[in-house]
C-alpha cells in the first residue's frame, strides 16, 4: 500500500529522488500557493504534496531560462551532447525508480512505466547525439558577387505543456530537441503527475545541466500557467501535447506573440483488418495499439473496422485473448490493465458505451467498472458498431474496442477519414498493391501498416488535420526548435 510519500520514498532503490518542489534556475522552490495533493489513481491515497506555483514564479522561470539560454548555445554541439549523453545515462541507471515513481502517480503497470522511462530517455540519447548534426546551407548566388549561407539557431526559450498518460516520454520527447538544439527549457506537467516530472530535472541537475537551461514549474492552475506561457515575450516556442480543445485555447492565446508552436493533439485512430490480414496478428497488433497504457493514448485505436468475411473469427479471438488478461494494481505482479486516471475518465468510458448499446452494440466481453472498485474498469469489446455511435467522432481514452463491419476498400477508407483528426492509424493486409494503395489514401500522419506500434524516437511523430502541427522524434524534431538565418554576403 502507498499511503504516503514516506511509503513511496521506501519502494525507491534511491529515496533522494523523490522530490517535491519546482525546479528553477538550477534551485529546488516551494510554490507561493503552497502545495497541492497528488494522488495514486488506483486508490486516491495521497502520495506527495508537490510545490502549488504562483504565476509569477512561472514568470521567474522564464526570466532564468532566458537568462541561461544564451550561454548554453554558446556551447558547441559536441558539448551539448555530453551533458546530455549524462543525463540520459543516469535516467536509465535510475529506470526502476523512475518506473515506480510514475505508476505511483499515474497507474499504469510498472512493466509499461519502466517501458516508458527508456522511451523517454531514448528521445535525450538521440537527441543528443544530433547536437552535433545541425547543419546549415550554401545557396549559388543569385548575382555574381552574392554568396548565400543559410545557418540554424536556437529559437530561445522553449515552453512544454505535458499530459498525464506519458508523464516521462511527453517531457524527453520535447526537452531532447529544445536542448540539443541550444534552447533553455521551462516544462509544465499535468498537475496529476509532476513527480515524473521532478525527477528528471533532479537527474538533470546531476548530469550537470547548468542552472536555467532546464526549469520544472508545477502547479495546479493549468490555464494561468498556458497564459503566462503564451503571453511572456521572452518564450519563443510552445509545445504542447493534450486534447485538441485545449490545443486551440493555446494557439489562440500564442496568437498575439507570434510564436512558434507544436501541438500533438487529440487522435481518433482507425484499426482497419482487411480480409487478407494474418489474423493473429491483426489481434495481438489490435490488443497492444488499442490497449496500451489502458486506452490512454492519443495513438491508441478508437475504431476498429474488420471485413465482413473475417469480422466473426477476429472478434471471437480478440475476446479470448482479452479475457485473459487481468486489471489491477499497477505495482502488483501480472497487471495488464492498471486504474483508469480519474472519475472523469470512467464516466467517459461508460457514457461511450451506453451509448454503443443503446444504438444496437452488443457487449461480448467486460461493459462495467472491475470488481477492484474505484477507477478499474474491464476491457471491454462490443461487436456491431456504427457510425452513429459516439465513439466513432470522440476519442473514448479509454479500454473499449467497438468492432465496426465492413465490405470493400472504398467504404472502409471513406469511414477512416471521415473525422477531424489525423493523428495514428492502423491496418493489417497482405496484399502488396492494396498496402500501398490504404497507406497512401489515410488521411494521417502515422500509418502502422501490419504493426499495433509505430512509437519510436527515430521517426517523426505527429498527425495532421485537427491532430496537430509539427512532428517530434526523428531527425525533423530538431527543426521546431531552430530558427533559420540566411546570410547574404556581396563579395
Ligand atoms: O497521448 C499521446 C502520447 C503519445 C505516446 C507515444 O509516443 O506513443
């Protein structure tokens, strides 16, 4: 049981870095509001008090990472790297810790959270190693005394704003870049989970980041803090990753400064099974992309759309492979599906699903919250979807996997692009020209051809239409964070 902090700090194999208090200009802060309550999901236990910061103590972030940001790009790419490289190392020496700190305060299994700890510190590790590479250009001249150079800087003072569901990777897949690139950092996370959070700025004071370049502001007011972020002339770039509402609040609001802005929204992932598929495949890549972290991923499936001629022995083994699999504490052994994050949560997983019901689904597995209580809900699959049904246009984040029917090509991507999103999107074939033709007519920015994961720090991540603007991981990532200068020089 974890009832308190004292609790938690004796599951660490290293207690000293559990730490509650913000992150500013290399200083560990207590908030001017005092503290706010974090809470371990799978019960509502208490498990931190973490430092409730005042706007103005945002504004001071940003006023030390401005004031860091230049010294720190002076450093050479080579330089950069090797803090980083450090940084990476001791998130990884502490992976166990770092896993247990965030199911702690987030819920998911301790196999995933230790999963997302090394997705995480792969974005610093790569990162890191592309400090070195940030090349410029030569243009030819367009007269004959002009020599033109295209160089890239940093863009100055970059400002995160990360959710609950990957409180380690979200932070990495935006802090890697904006620190290789020569950018100082002010990262917000989701009031639910500031200890993930917490600890990479201890880390990265141990690696020897120097004060300012790295800055963890927590609060429990998430819009003053977007406001300050968006109204502070010293930031430069906005990243966010979170719902598409909030995403345009942000862009709205980072409208007057003109800056730079990357948003990762919300998805509404189609799962296509076309009659050629492998069918076991197709259900070990629908469990993993539908099911990971409980349904709490912007990638996760939200539509699931199986041919006719396969749409009965799919769902059949879909069930009995699901039924097998078990809901529970996050740190206890053998957990598939930990908590849901809040009430909230449950009531949406339940309202997309009375809503299935009422509109002619049939539940063949699960339907209501686990026996375990408080926000354990079953995996649930209902057969008989369609498009009228709430959760073919919302996004359910949640373990509910609708099975829609469908006859031919045309119809099933004609049904997948009938959304605002664009973010991930799946299918299982095996025929080649009809590989090519989907992968080419999805309207998204990530397509899984035969793959329940495409999440990796090697390849640009992001979506298209109301899913977001720009792409994360990758040698592109980098891009978001540097500003272009063209010299022209007459000779
Ligand atoms: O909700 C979105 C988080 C993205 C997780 C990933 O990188 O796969």
């Amino acid at each position: 049981m974890l009832d308190t902090v004292t609790d938690l700090k004796s599951l660490l194999n290293d207690p000293s870095l559990l730490e509650t208090r913000a992150y500013i200009g290399g200083q560990w802060v207590e908030g001017d509001n005092g503290t706010y309550d974090v809470t371990n999901p799978a019960r509502g236990d208490v498990i931190a008090q973490v430092a409730d910061l005042s706007r103005a103590q945002v504004a001071g972030a940003i006023a030390q990472a401005e004031a860091a940001q230049k010294e720190w790009a002076s450093w050479t790419g080579k330089e950069r790297a090797a803090v980083l490289r450090k940084w990476f190392n001791l998130m990884m020496e502490n992976q166990n810790d770092l896993g247990i700190i965030l199911t702690a305060e987030m819920g998911k299994p301790l196999a995933e959270a230790v999963g997302e700890v090394a997705y995480g510190a792969s974005f610093i590790e790569f990162f890191a190693e592309e400090a070195k590479r940030i090349y410029g250009e030569t243009i030819p001249g367009h007269q004959r005394d002009k020599r033109i150079t295209v160089i890239k800087q940093p863009i100055g003072v970059a400002a995160s704003i990360t959710p609950w569901n990957f409180p380690n990777a979200m932070i990495t897949r935006k802090a890697g870049p904006a620190l290789a690139a020569g950018c100082a950092f002010v990262a917000r996370p989701a009031a639910e989970t500031p200890l993930s959070a917490i600890v990479l700025g201890v880390l990265a004071d141990r690696a020897g980041i120097p004060a300012g370049v790295l800055n963890i502001v927590t609060s429990s007011r998430a819009s003053e803090i977007g406001k300050e972020f968006c109204e502070n002339d010293a930031v430069r770039k906005l990243t966010f990753t979170g719902s598409t509402e909030v995403g345009r609040i942000l862009l709205r609001q980072a409208a007057d400064s003109v800056m730079k802005c990357s948003m990762e929204l919300g998805g509404n992932a189609p799962f296509i099974v076309f009659d050629d598929a492998d069918l076991d495949a197709a259900v070990e890549g629908a469990i993993m992309c539908k099911f990971r972290n409980n349904g709490q991923t912007c990638v996760c499936a939200n539509r699931i759309y199986v041919q006719s001629g396969v749409y009965d022995e799919f769902a059949a083994k879909l069930k009995a492979r699901v039924e097998t699999m078990s809901v529970g504490d996050g740190l206890a052994d053998g957990t598939i599906f930990g908590p849901l994050i809040n009430g909230e949560a449950v009531e949406k997983v339940q309202e997309h699903i009375a809503d299935a019901k009422a509109k002619g689904g049939n539940v063949i597995l699960g339907g209501a919250s686990s026996d375990l209580g408080g926000t354990f809900f079953q995996p649930t699959i209902v057969t008989g979807a369609t498009k009228d049904m709430l959760v073919s246009v919302d996004e359910t984040f949640g373990p509910f996997a609708p099975l829609f029917k469908f006859e031919d090509e045309d119809e099933v991507i004609a049904m997948a692009n009938d959304t605002i999103f664009g973010l991930a999107s799946y299918f299982y074939a095996k025929d080649l020209s009809r590989v090519y033709k989907v992968a080419e007519a999805l309207e998204y920015g990530i397509v899984g051809v035969n793959t329940g994961i495409i999440s990796t720090e090697v390849a640009p991540f992001g979506g298209v239409k109301q899913s977001g603007l720009g792409r994360e991981g990758s040698h592109h990532g980098i891009e978001d964070y540097l500003e272009m200068k063209y010299i022209c020089m007459s000779v």
